[in-house]
C-alpha cells in the first residue's frame, strides 16, 4: 500500500476551532486555530450549542488558510485525519461532516482520532523552531493534564496506551477554572491564576494535596477546590484583594505538588527514563518549571511540546492519523461522534 505523504487534520472537539497539514515525517506544514473565548466569557464557562455554531463558520476559512501556508492544493491531500472523539457531540460532528465531505469528494481515505492519543503523540512533532529531544522514542511516561482530562500513561508504542492512573473527580485545568471563578476572574480564569501567581507566595495558604499518602497513582482536585472555596468565603474582600497574588500562588502550588508527586510515584514504579508532560495544562509555567527541575534532579529525558501543540490543536491528530492511515487503518463513513473514548482506546481502560 502506498504511503500517505500528507494529511489535513481536523480538530473540533471543544471550543477551540484548528486544521492542520502535516506530513509523514511528522512535520507540520501549517496550521491555524481559532479559539471562542469571548463568546464563551458571559457564560463563564463553554456553552456547546455556541461551540457548535462557531464552527461551522471558522472551519472551512481555516482548511483553505493551511493549505495556502503549506503551498499545497486539495488535491495534494491523500488523507484525512479529525477528532472523533471524546468531546462535545455538536461540536465533534462539524469536524466529522466536513472530514467525510472531504474524503467522498478528495475520493481519500479519513480516520476518527482519538483526542486523548493526540497529546500523547504531540512530542513527536516536528517544526521549524521545535524538534522532540534527540533519541526520545517509545516506551515513555505521560502526564496529560487538561480542563477535560488529567491521567498518567505508560506508552509503550503507537496504538498501545496504559492508564496507570487518573483524577477520580475534577480534571487539573477544571479545578483552575473553578477557582478562577471563585475569585471573581472572567473564563477562562487558569492563565489569570498562572499570570498573578508569578509574583505571590506560593506558601501563604496550604491548601490540601488529595491522595498524596496512597500508594495509588490516582488523584483527586475536589477537595482543594472545595477548600479554596471555604477560604476566600473565610475573608473578606480587602484580604482577599490584597492578597490575590499569594492565594492564586498557593493554590497553583497544590494542584502542581500534587501532579508531580504522581508523576514521581509513577517514576519509581516503571524506572521509565522518557516522560512526556501534555494537554493544555502543561502550559502552566509554574508546572513547566518545577517538571524540568524534577526531570534534571532525576535525570530523565523530558519532552514538552510547546505551547502551541499542549492545548487543542489539529497538529496533533495529524500525527495520529497519519501514523495509523499508513498502518492502513482507516473510518468508514458510518463512523459516528462519541462523548468518551473506546474501551479499546486503552489497554486497561478501568
């Protein structure tokens, strides 16, 4: 069978708008994103039928926009790769329809990509100003953190993913947005805490880190966010205005203590020297920081992508997609949006 040498990928799984050209070397060609956060910030928090419908207008702007970037026609595409999942069904079946348009009419083939395997692979992207750490390969552990989903993986190779462990209730970036809120700050509120953050105390307030006595790698952000709450209802708003820098310091510090503390534990169960922390979250500074001093201190081979492929981005289905087209895999036009990944998407999936 014939390699595919290019693919455009399609990204609709939430909020955010992207497509992308990205080649069999894993190089992305181009890509163009469009995010929604303006119309989302009077709800403070993402509406799907606004999602849904802001689509539908920026998708095909963006699929004729990297194609001209990329120098390349429709016709030089021979194949299709679009999040089907998980997500929000209005906002995956944009991205859907239009993939199997493309695909009936390119007469090429598609294939539904697993968002989840999309951070896990973004490492391994390659660009004119990012390359992965020389020598970085399969097996490696992951840290993916999102607003959707915060879990620690082993990869042990293309199509084979282990959830070793995972939040059992609020996602990392959920419980950010949530305090954010608490404090009065617009959605999306986590940057707003990183931004003020840089110049607090981070151990002006101990908020709690949950599960961090067990054995297990799972974790837990309710609690802390519950106790934020139970903070800033605790002092009145000339404390809580003046202080503001040090309390968003103090509850970044839980939330990033406790993702390396996982990942640490993680670390001296599989002596696995490749880690790779992904997702919107890594975007974090304070988490980025404190993740490449752990990873030095135990002189481990780190790969962070940059910020560009870290939140939702159709780059990173690319590579999934045109790994997986060129194992000749591909979606029949029966292939349908789904709210949560496959149980086959894992190896374990618990």
């Amino acid at each position: 069978m014939p390699q595919i040498k290019n693919v455009l990928a399609i990204e609709t799984s939430c909020d955010d708008t992207s497509v992308a050209v990205v080649n069999s070397d894993n190089r992305v060609l181009s890509m163009e994103s469009a995010n929604q956060d303006k119309d989302h910030a009077l709800y403070g928090g993402i509406v799907p039928e606004i999602a849904s419908r802001n689509h539908t207008y920026t998708l095909l702007p963006l699929v004729h926009r990297v194609l001209s970037k990329a120098h390349l026609a429709l016709q030089d595409i021979e194949g299709i790769a679009v999040t089907n999942r998980p997500g929000l069904i209005g906002a995956l079946i944009v991205g859907l329809t239009s993939a199997k348009s493309l695909s009936m009419a390119l007469n090429i083939p598609f294939i539904g990509v697993n968002h989840l395997e999309g951070h896990l692979l973004a490492p391994f992207l390659v660009d004119d100003s990012y390359a992965p750490p020389v020598d970085f390969t399969f097996p490696f552990l992951a840290l993916a953190v999102s607003g959707g989903h915060t879990s620690l993986y082993v990869v042990h190779e293309l199509g084979k993913y282990e959830i070793i462990g995972r939040t059992k209730d609020d996602a990392a970036g959920e419980a950010f947005d949530k305090f954010a809120k608490i404090l009065g700050f617009d959605f999306p509120g986590g940057v707003k805490i990183d931004q003020l953050s840089q110049t607090g105390d981070p151990g002006f307030v101990q908020f709690p880190r949950g599960m961090m006595s067990e054995s297990s790698l799972d974790m837990s952000f309710s609690g802390m966010k519950s106790s934020g709450m139970r903070y800033v209802q605790s002092i009145t708003e000339d404390e809580k205005n003046k202080n503001m820098n040090s309390i968003c310091a103090s509850f970044q510090e839980a939330i990033v203590d406790t993702l390396l503390g996982k990942l640490d534990l993680a670390y001296k169960k599989y002596r696995i020297k490749n880690v790779v922390l992904t997702g919107g979250v890594s975007a974090n500074s304070r988490l980025r920081a404190k993740t490449q001093e752990w990873a030095k201190r135990r002189q481990i081979t780190l790969a962070i992508p940059p910020l560009r492929y870290c939140t939702d981005n159709a780059a990173m289905i690319g590579i999934a997609g045109i790994q997986r087209l060129n194992r000749g895999e591909m979606s029949s036009m029966g292939t349908g949006p789904l709210p949560d990944y496959l149980k086959s998407d894992f190896v374990n999936e618990y």
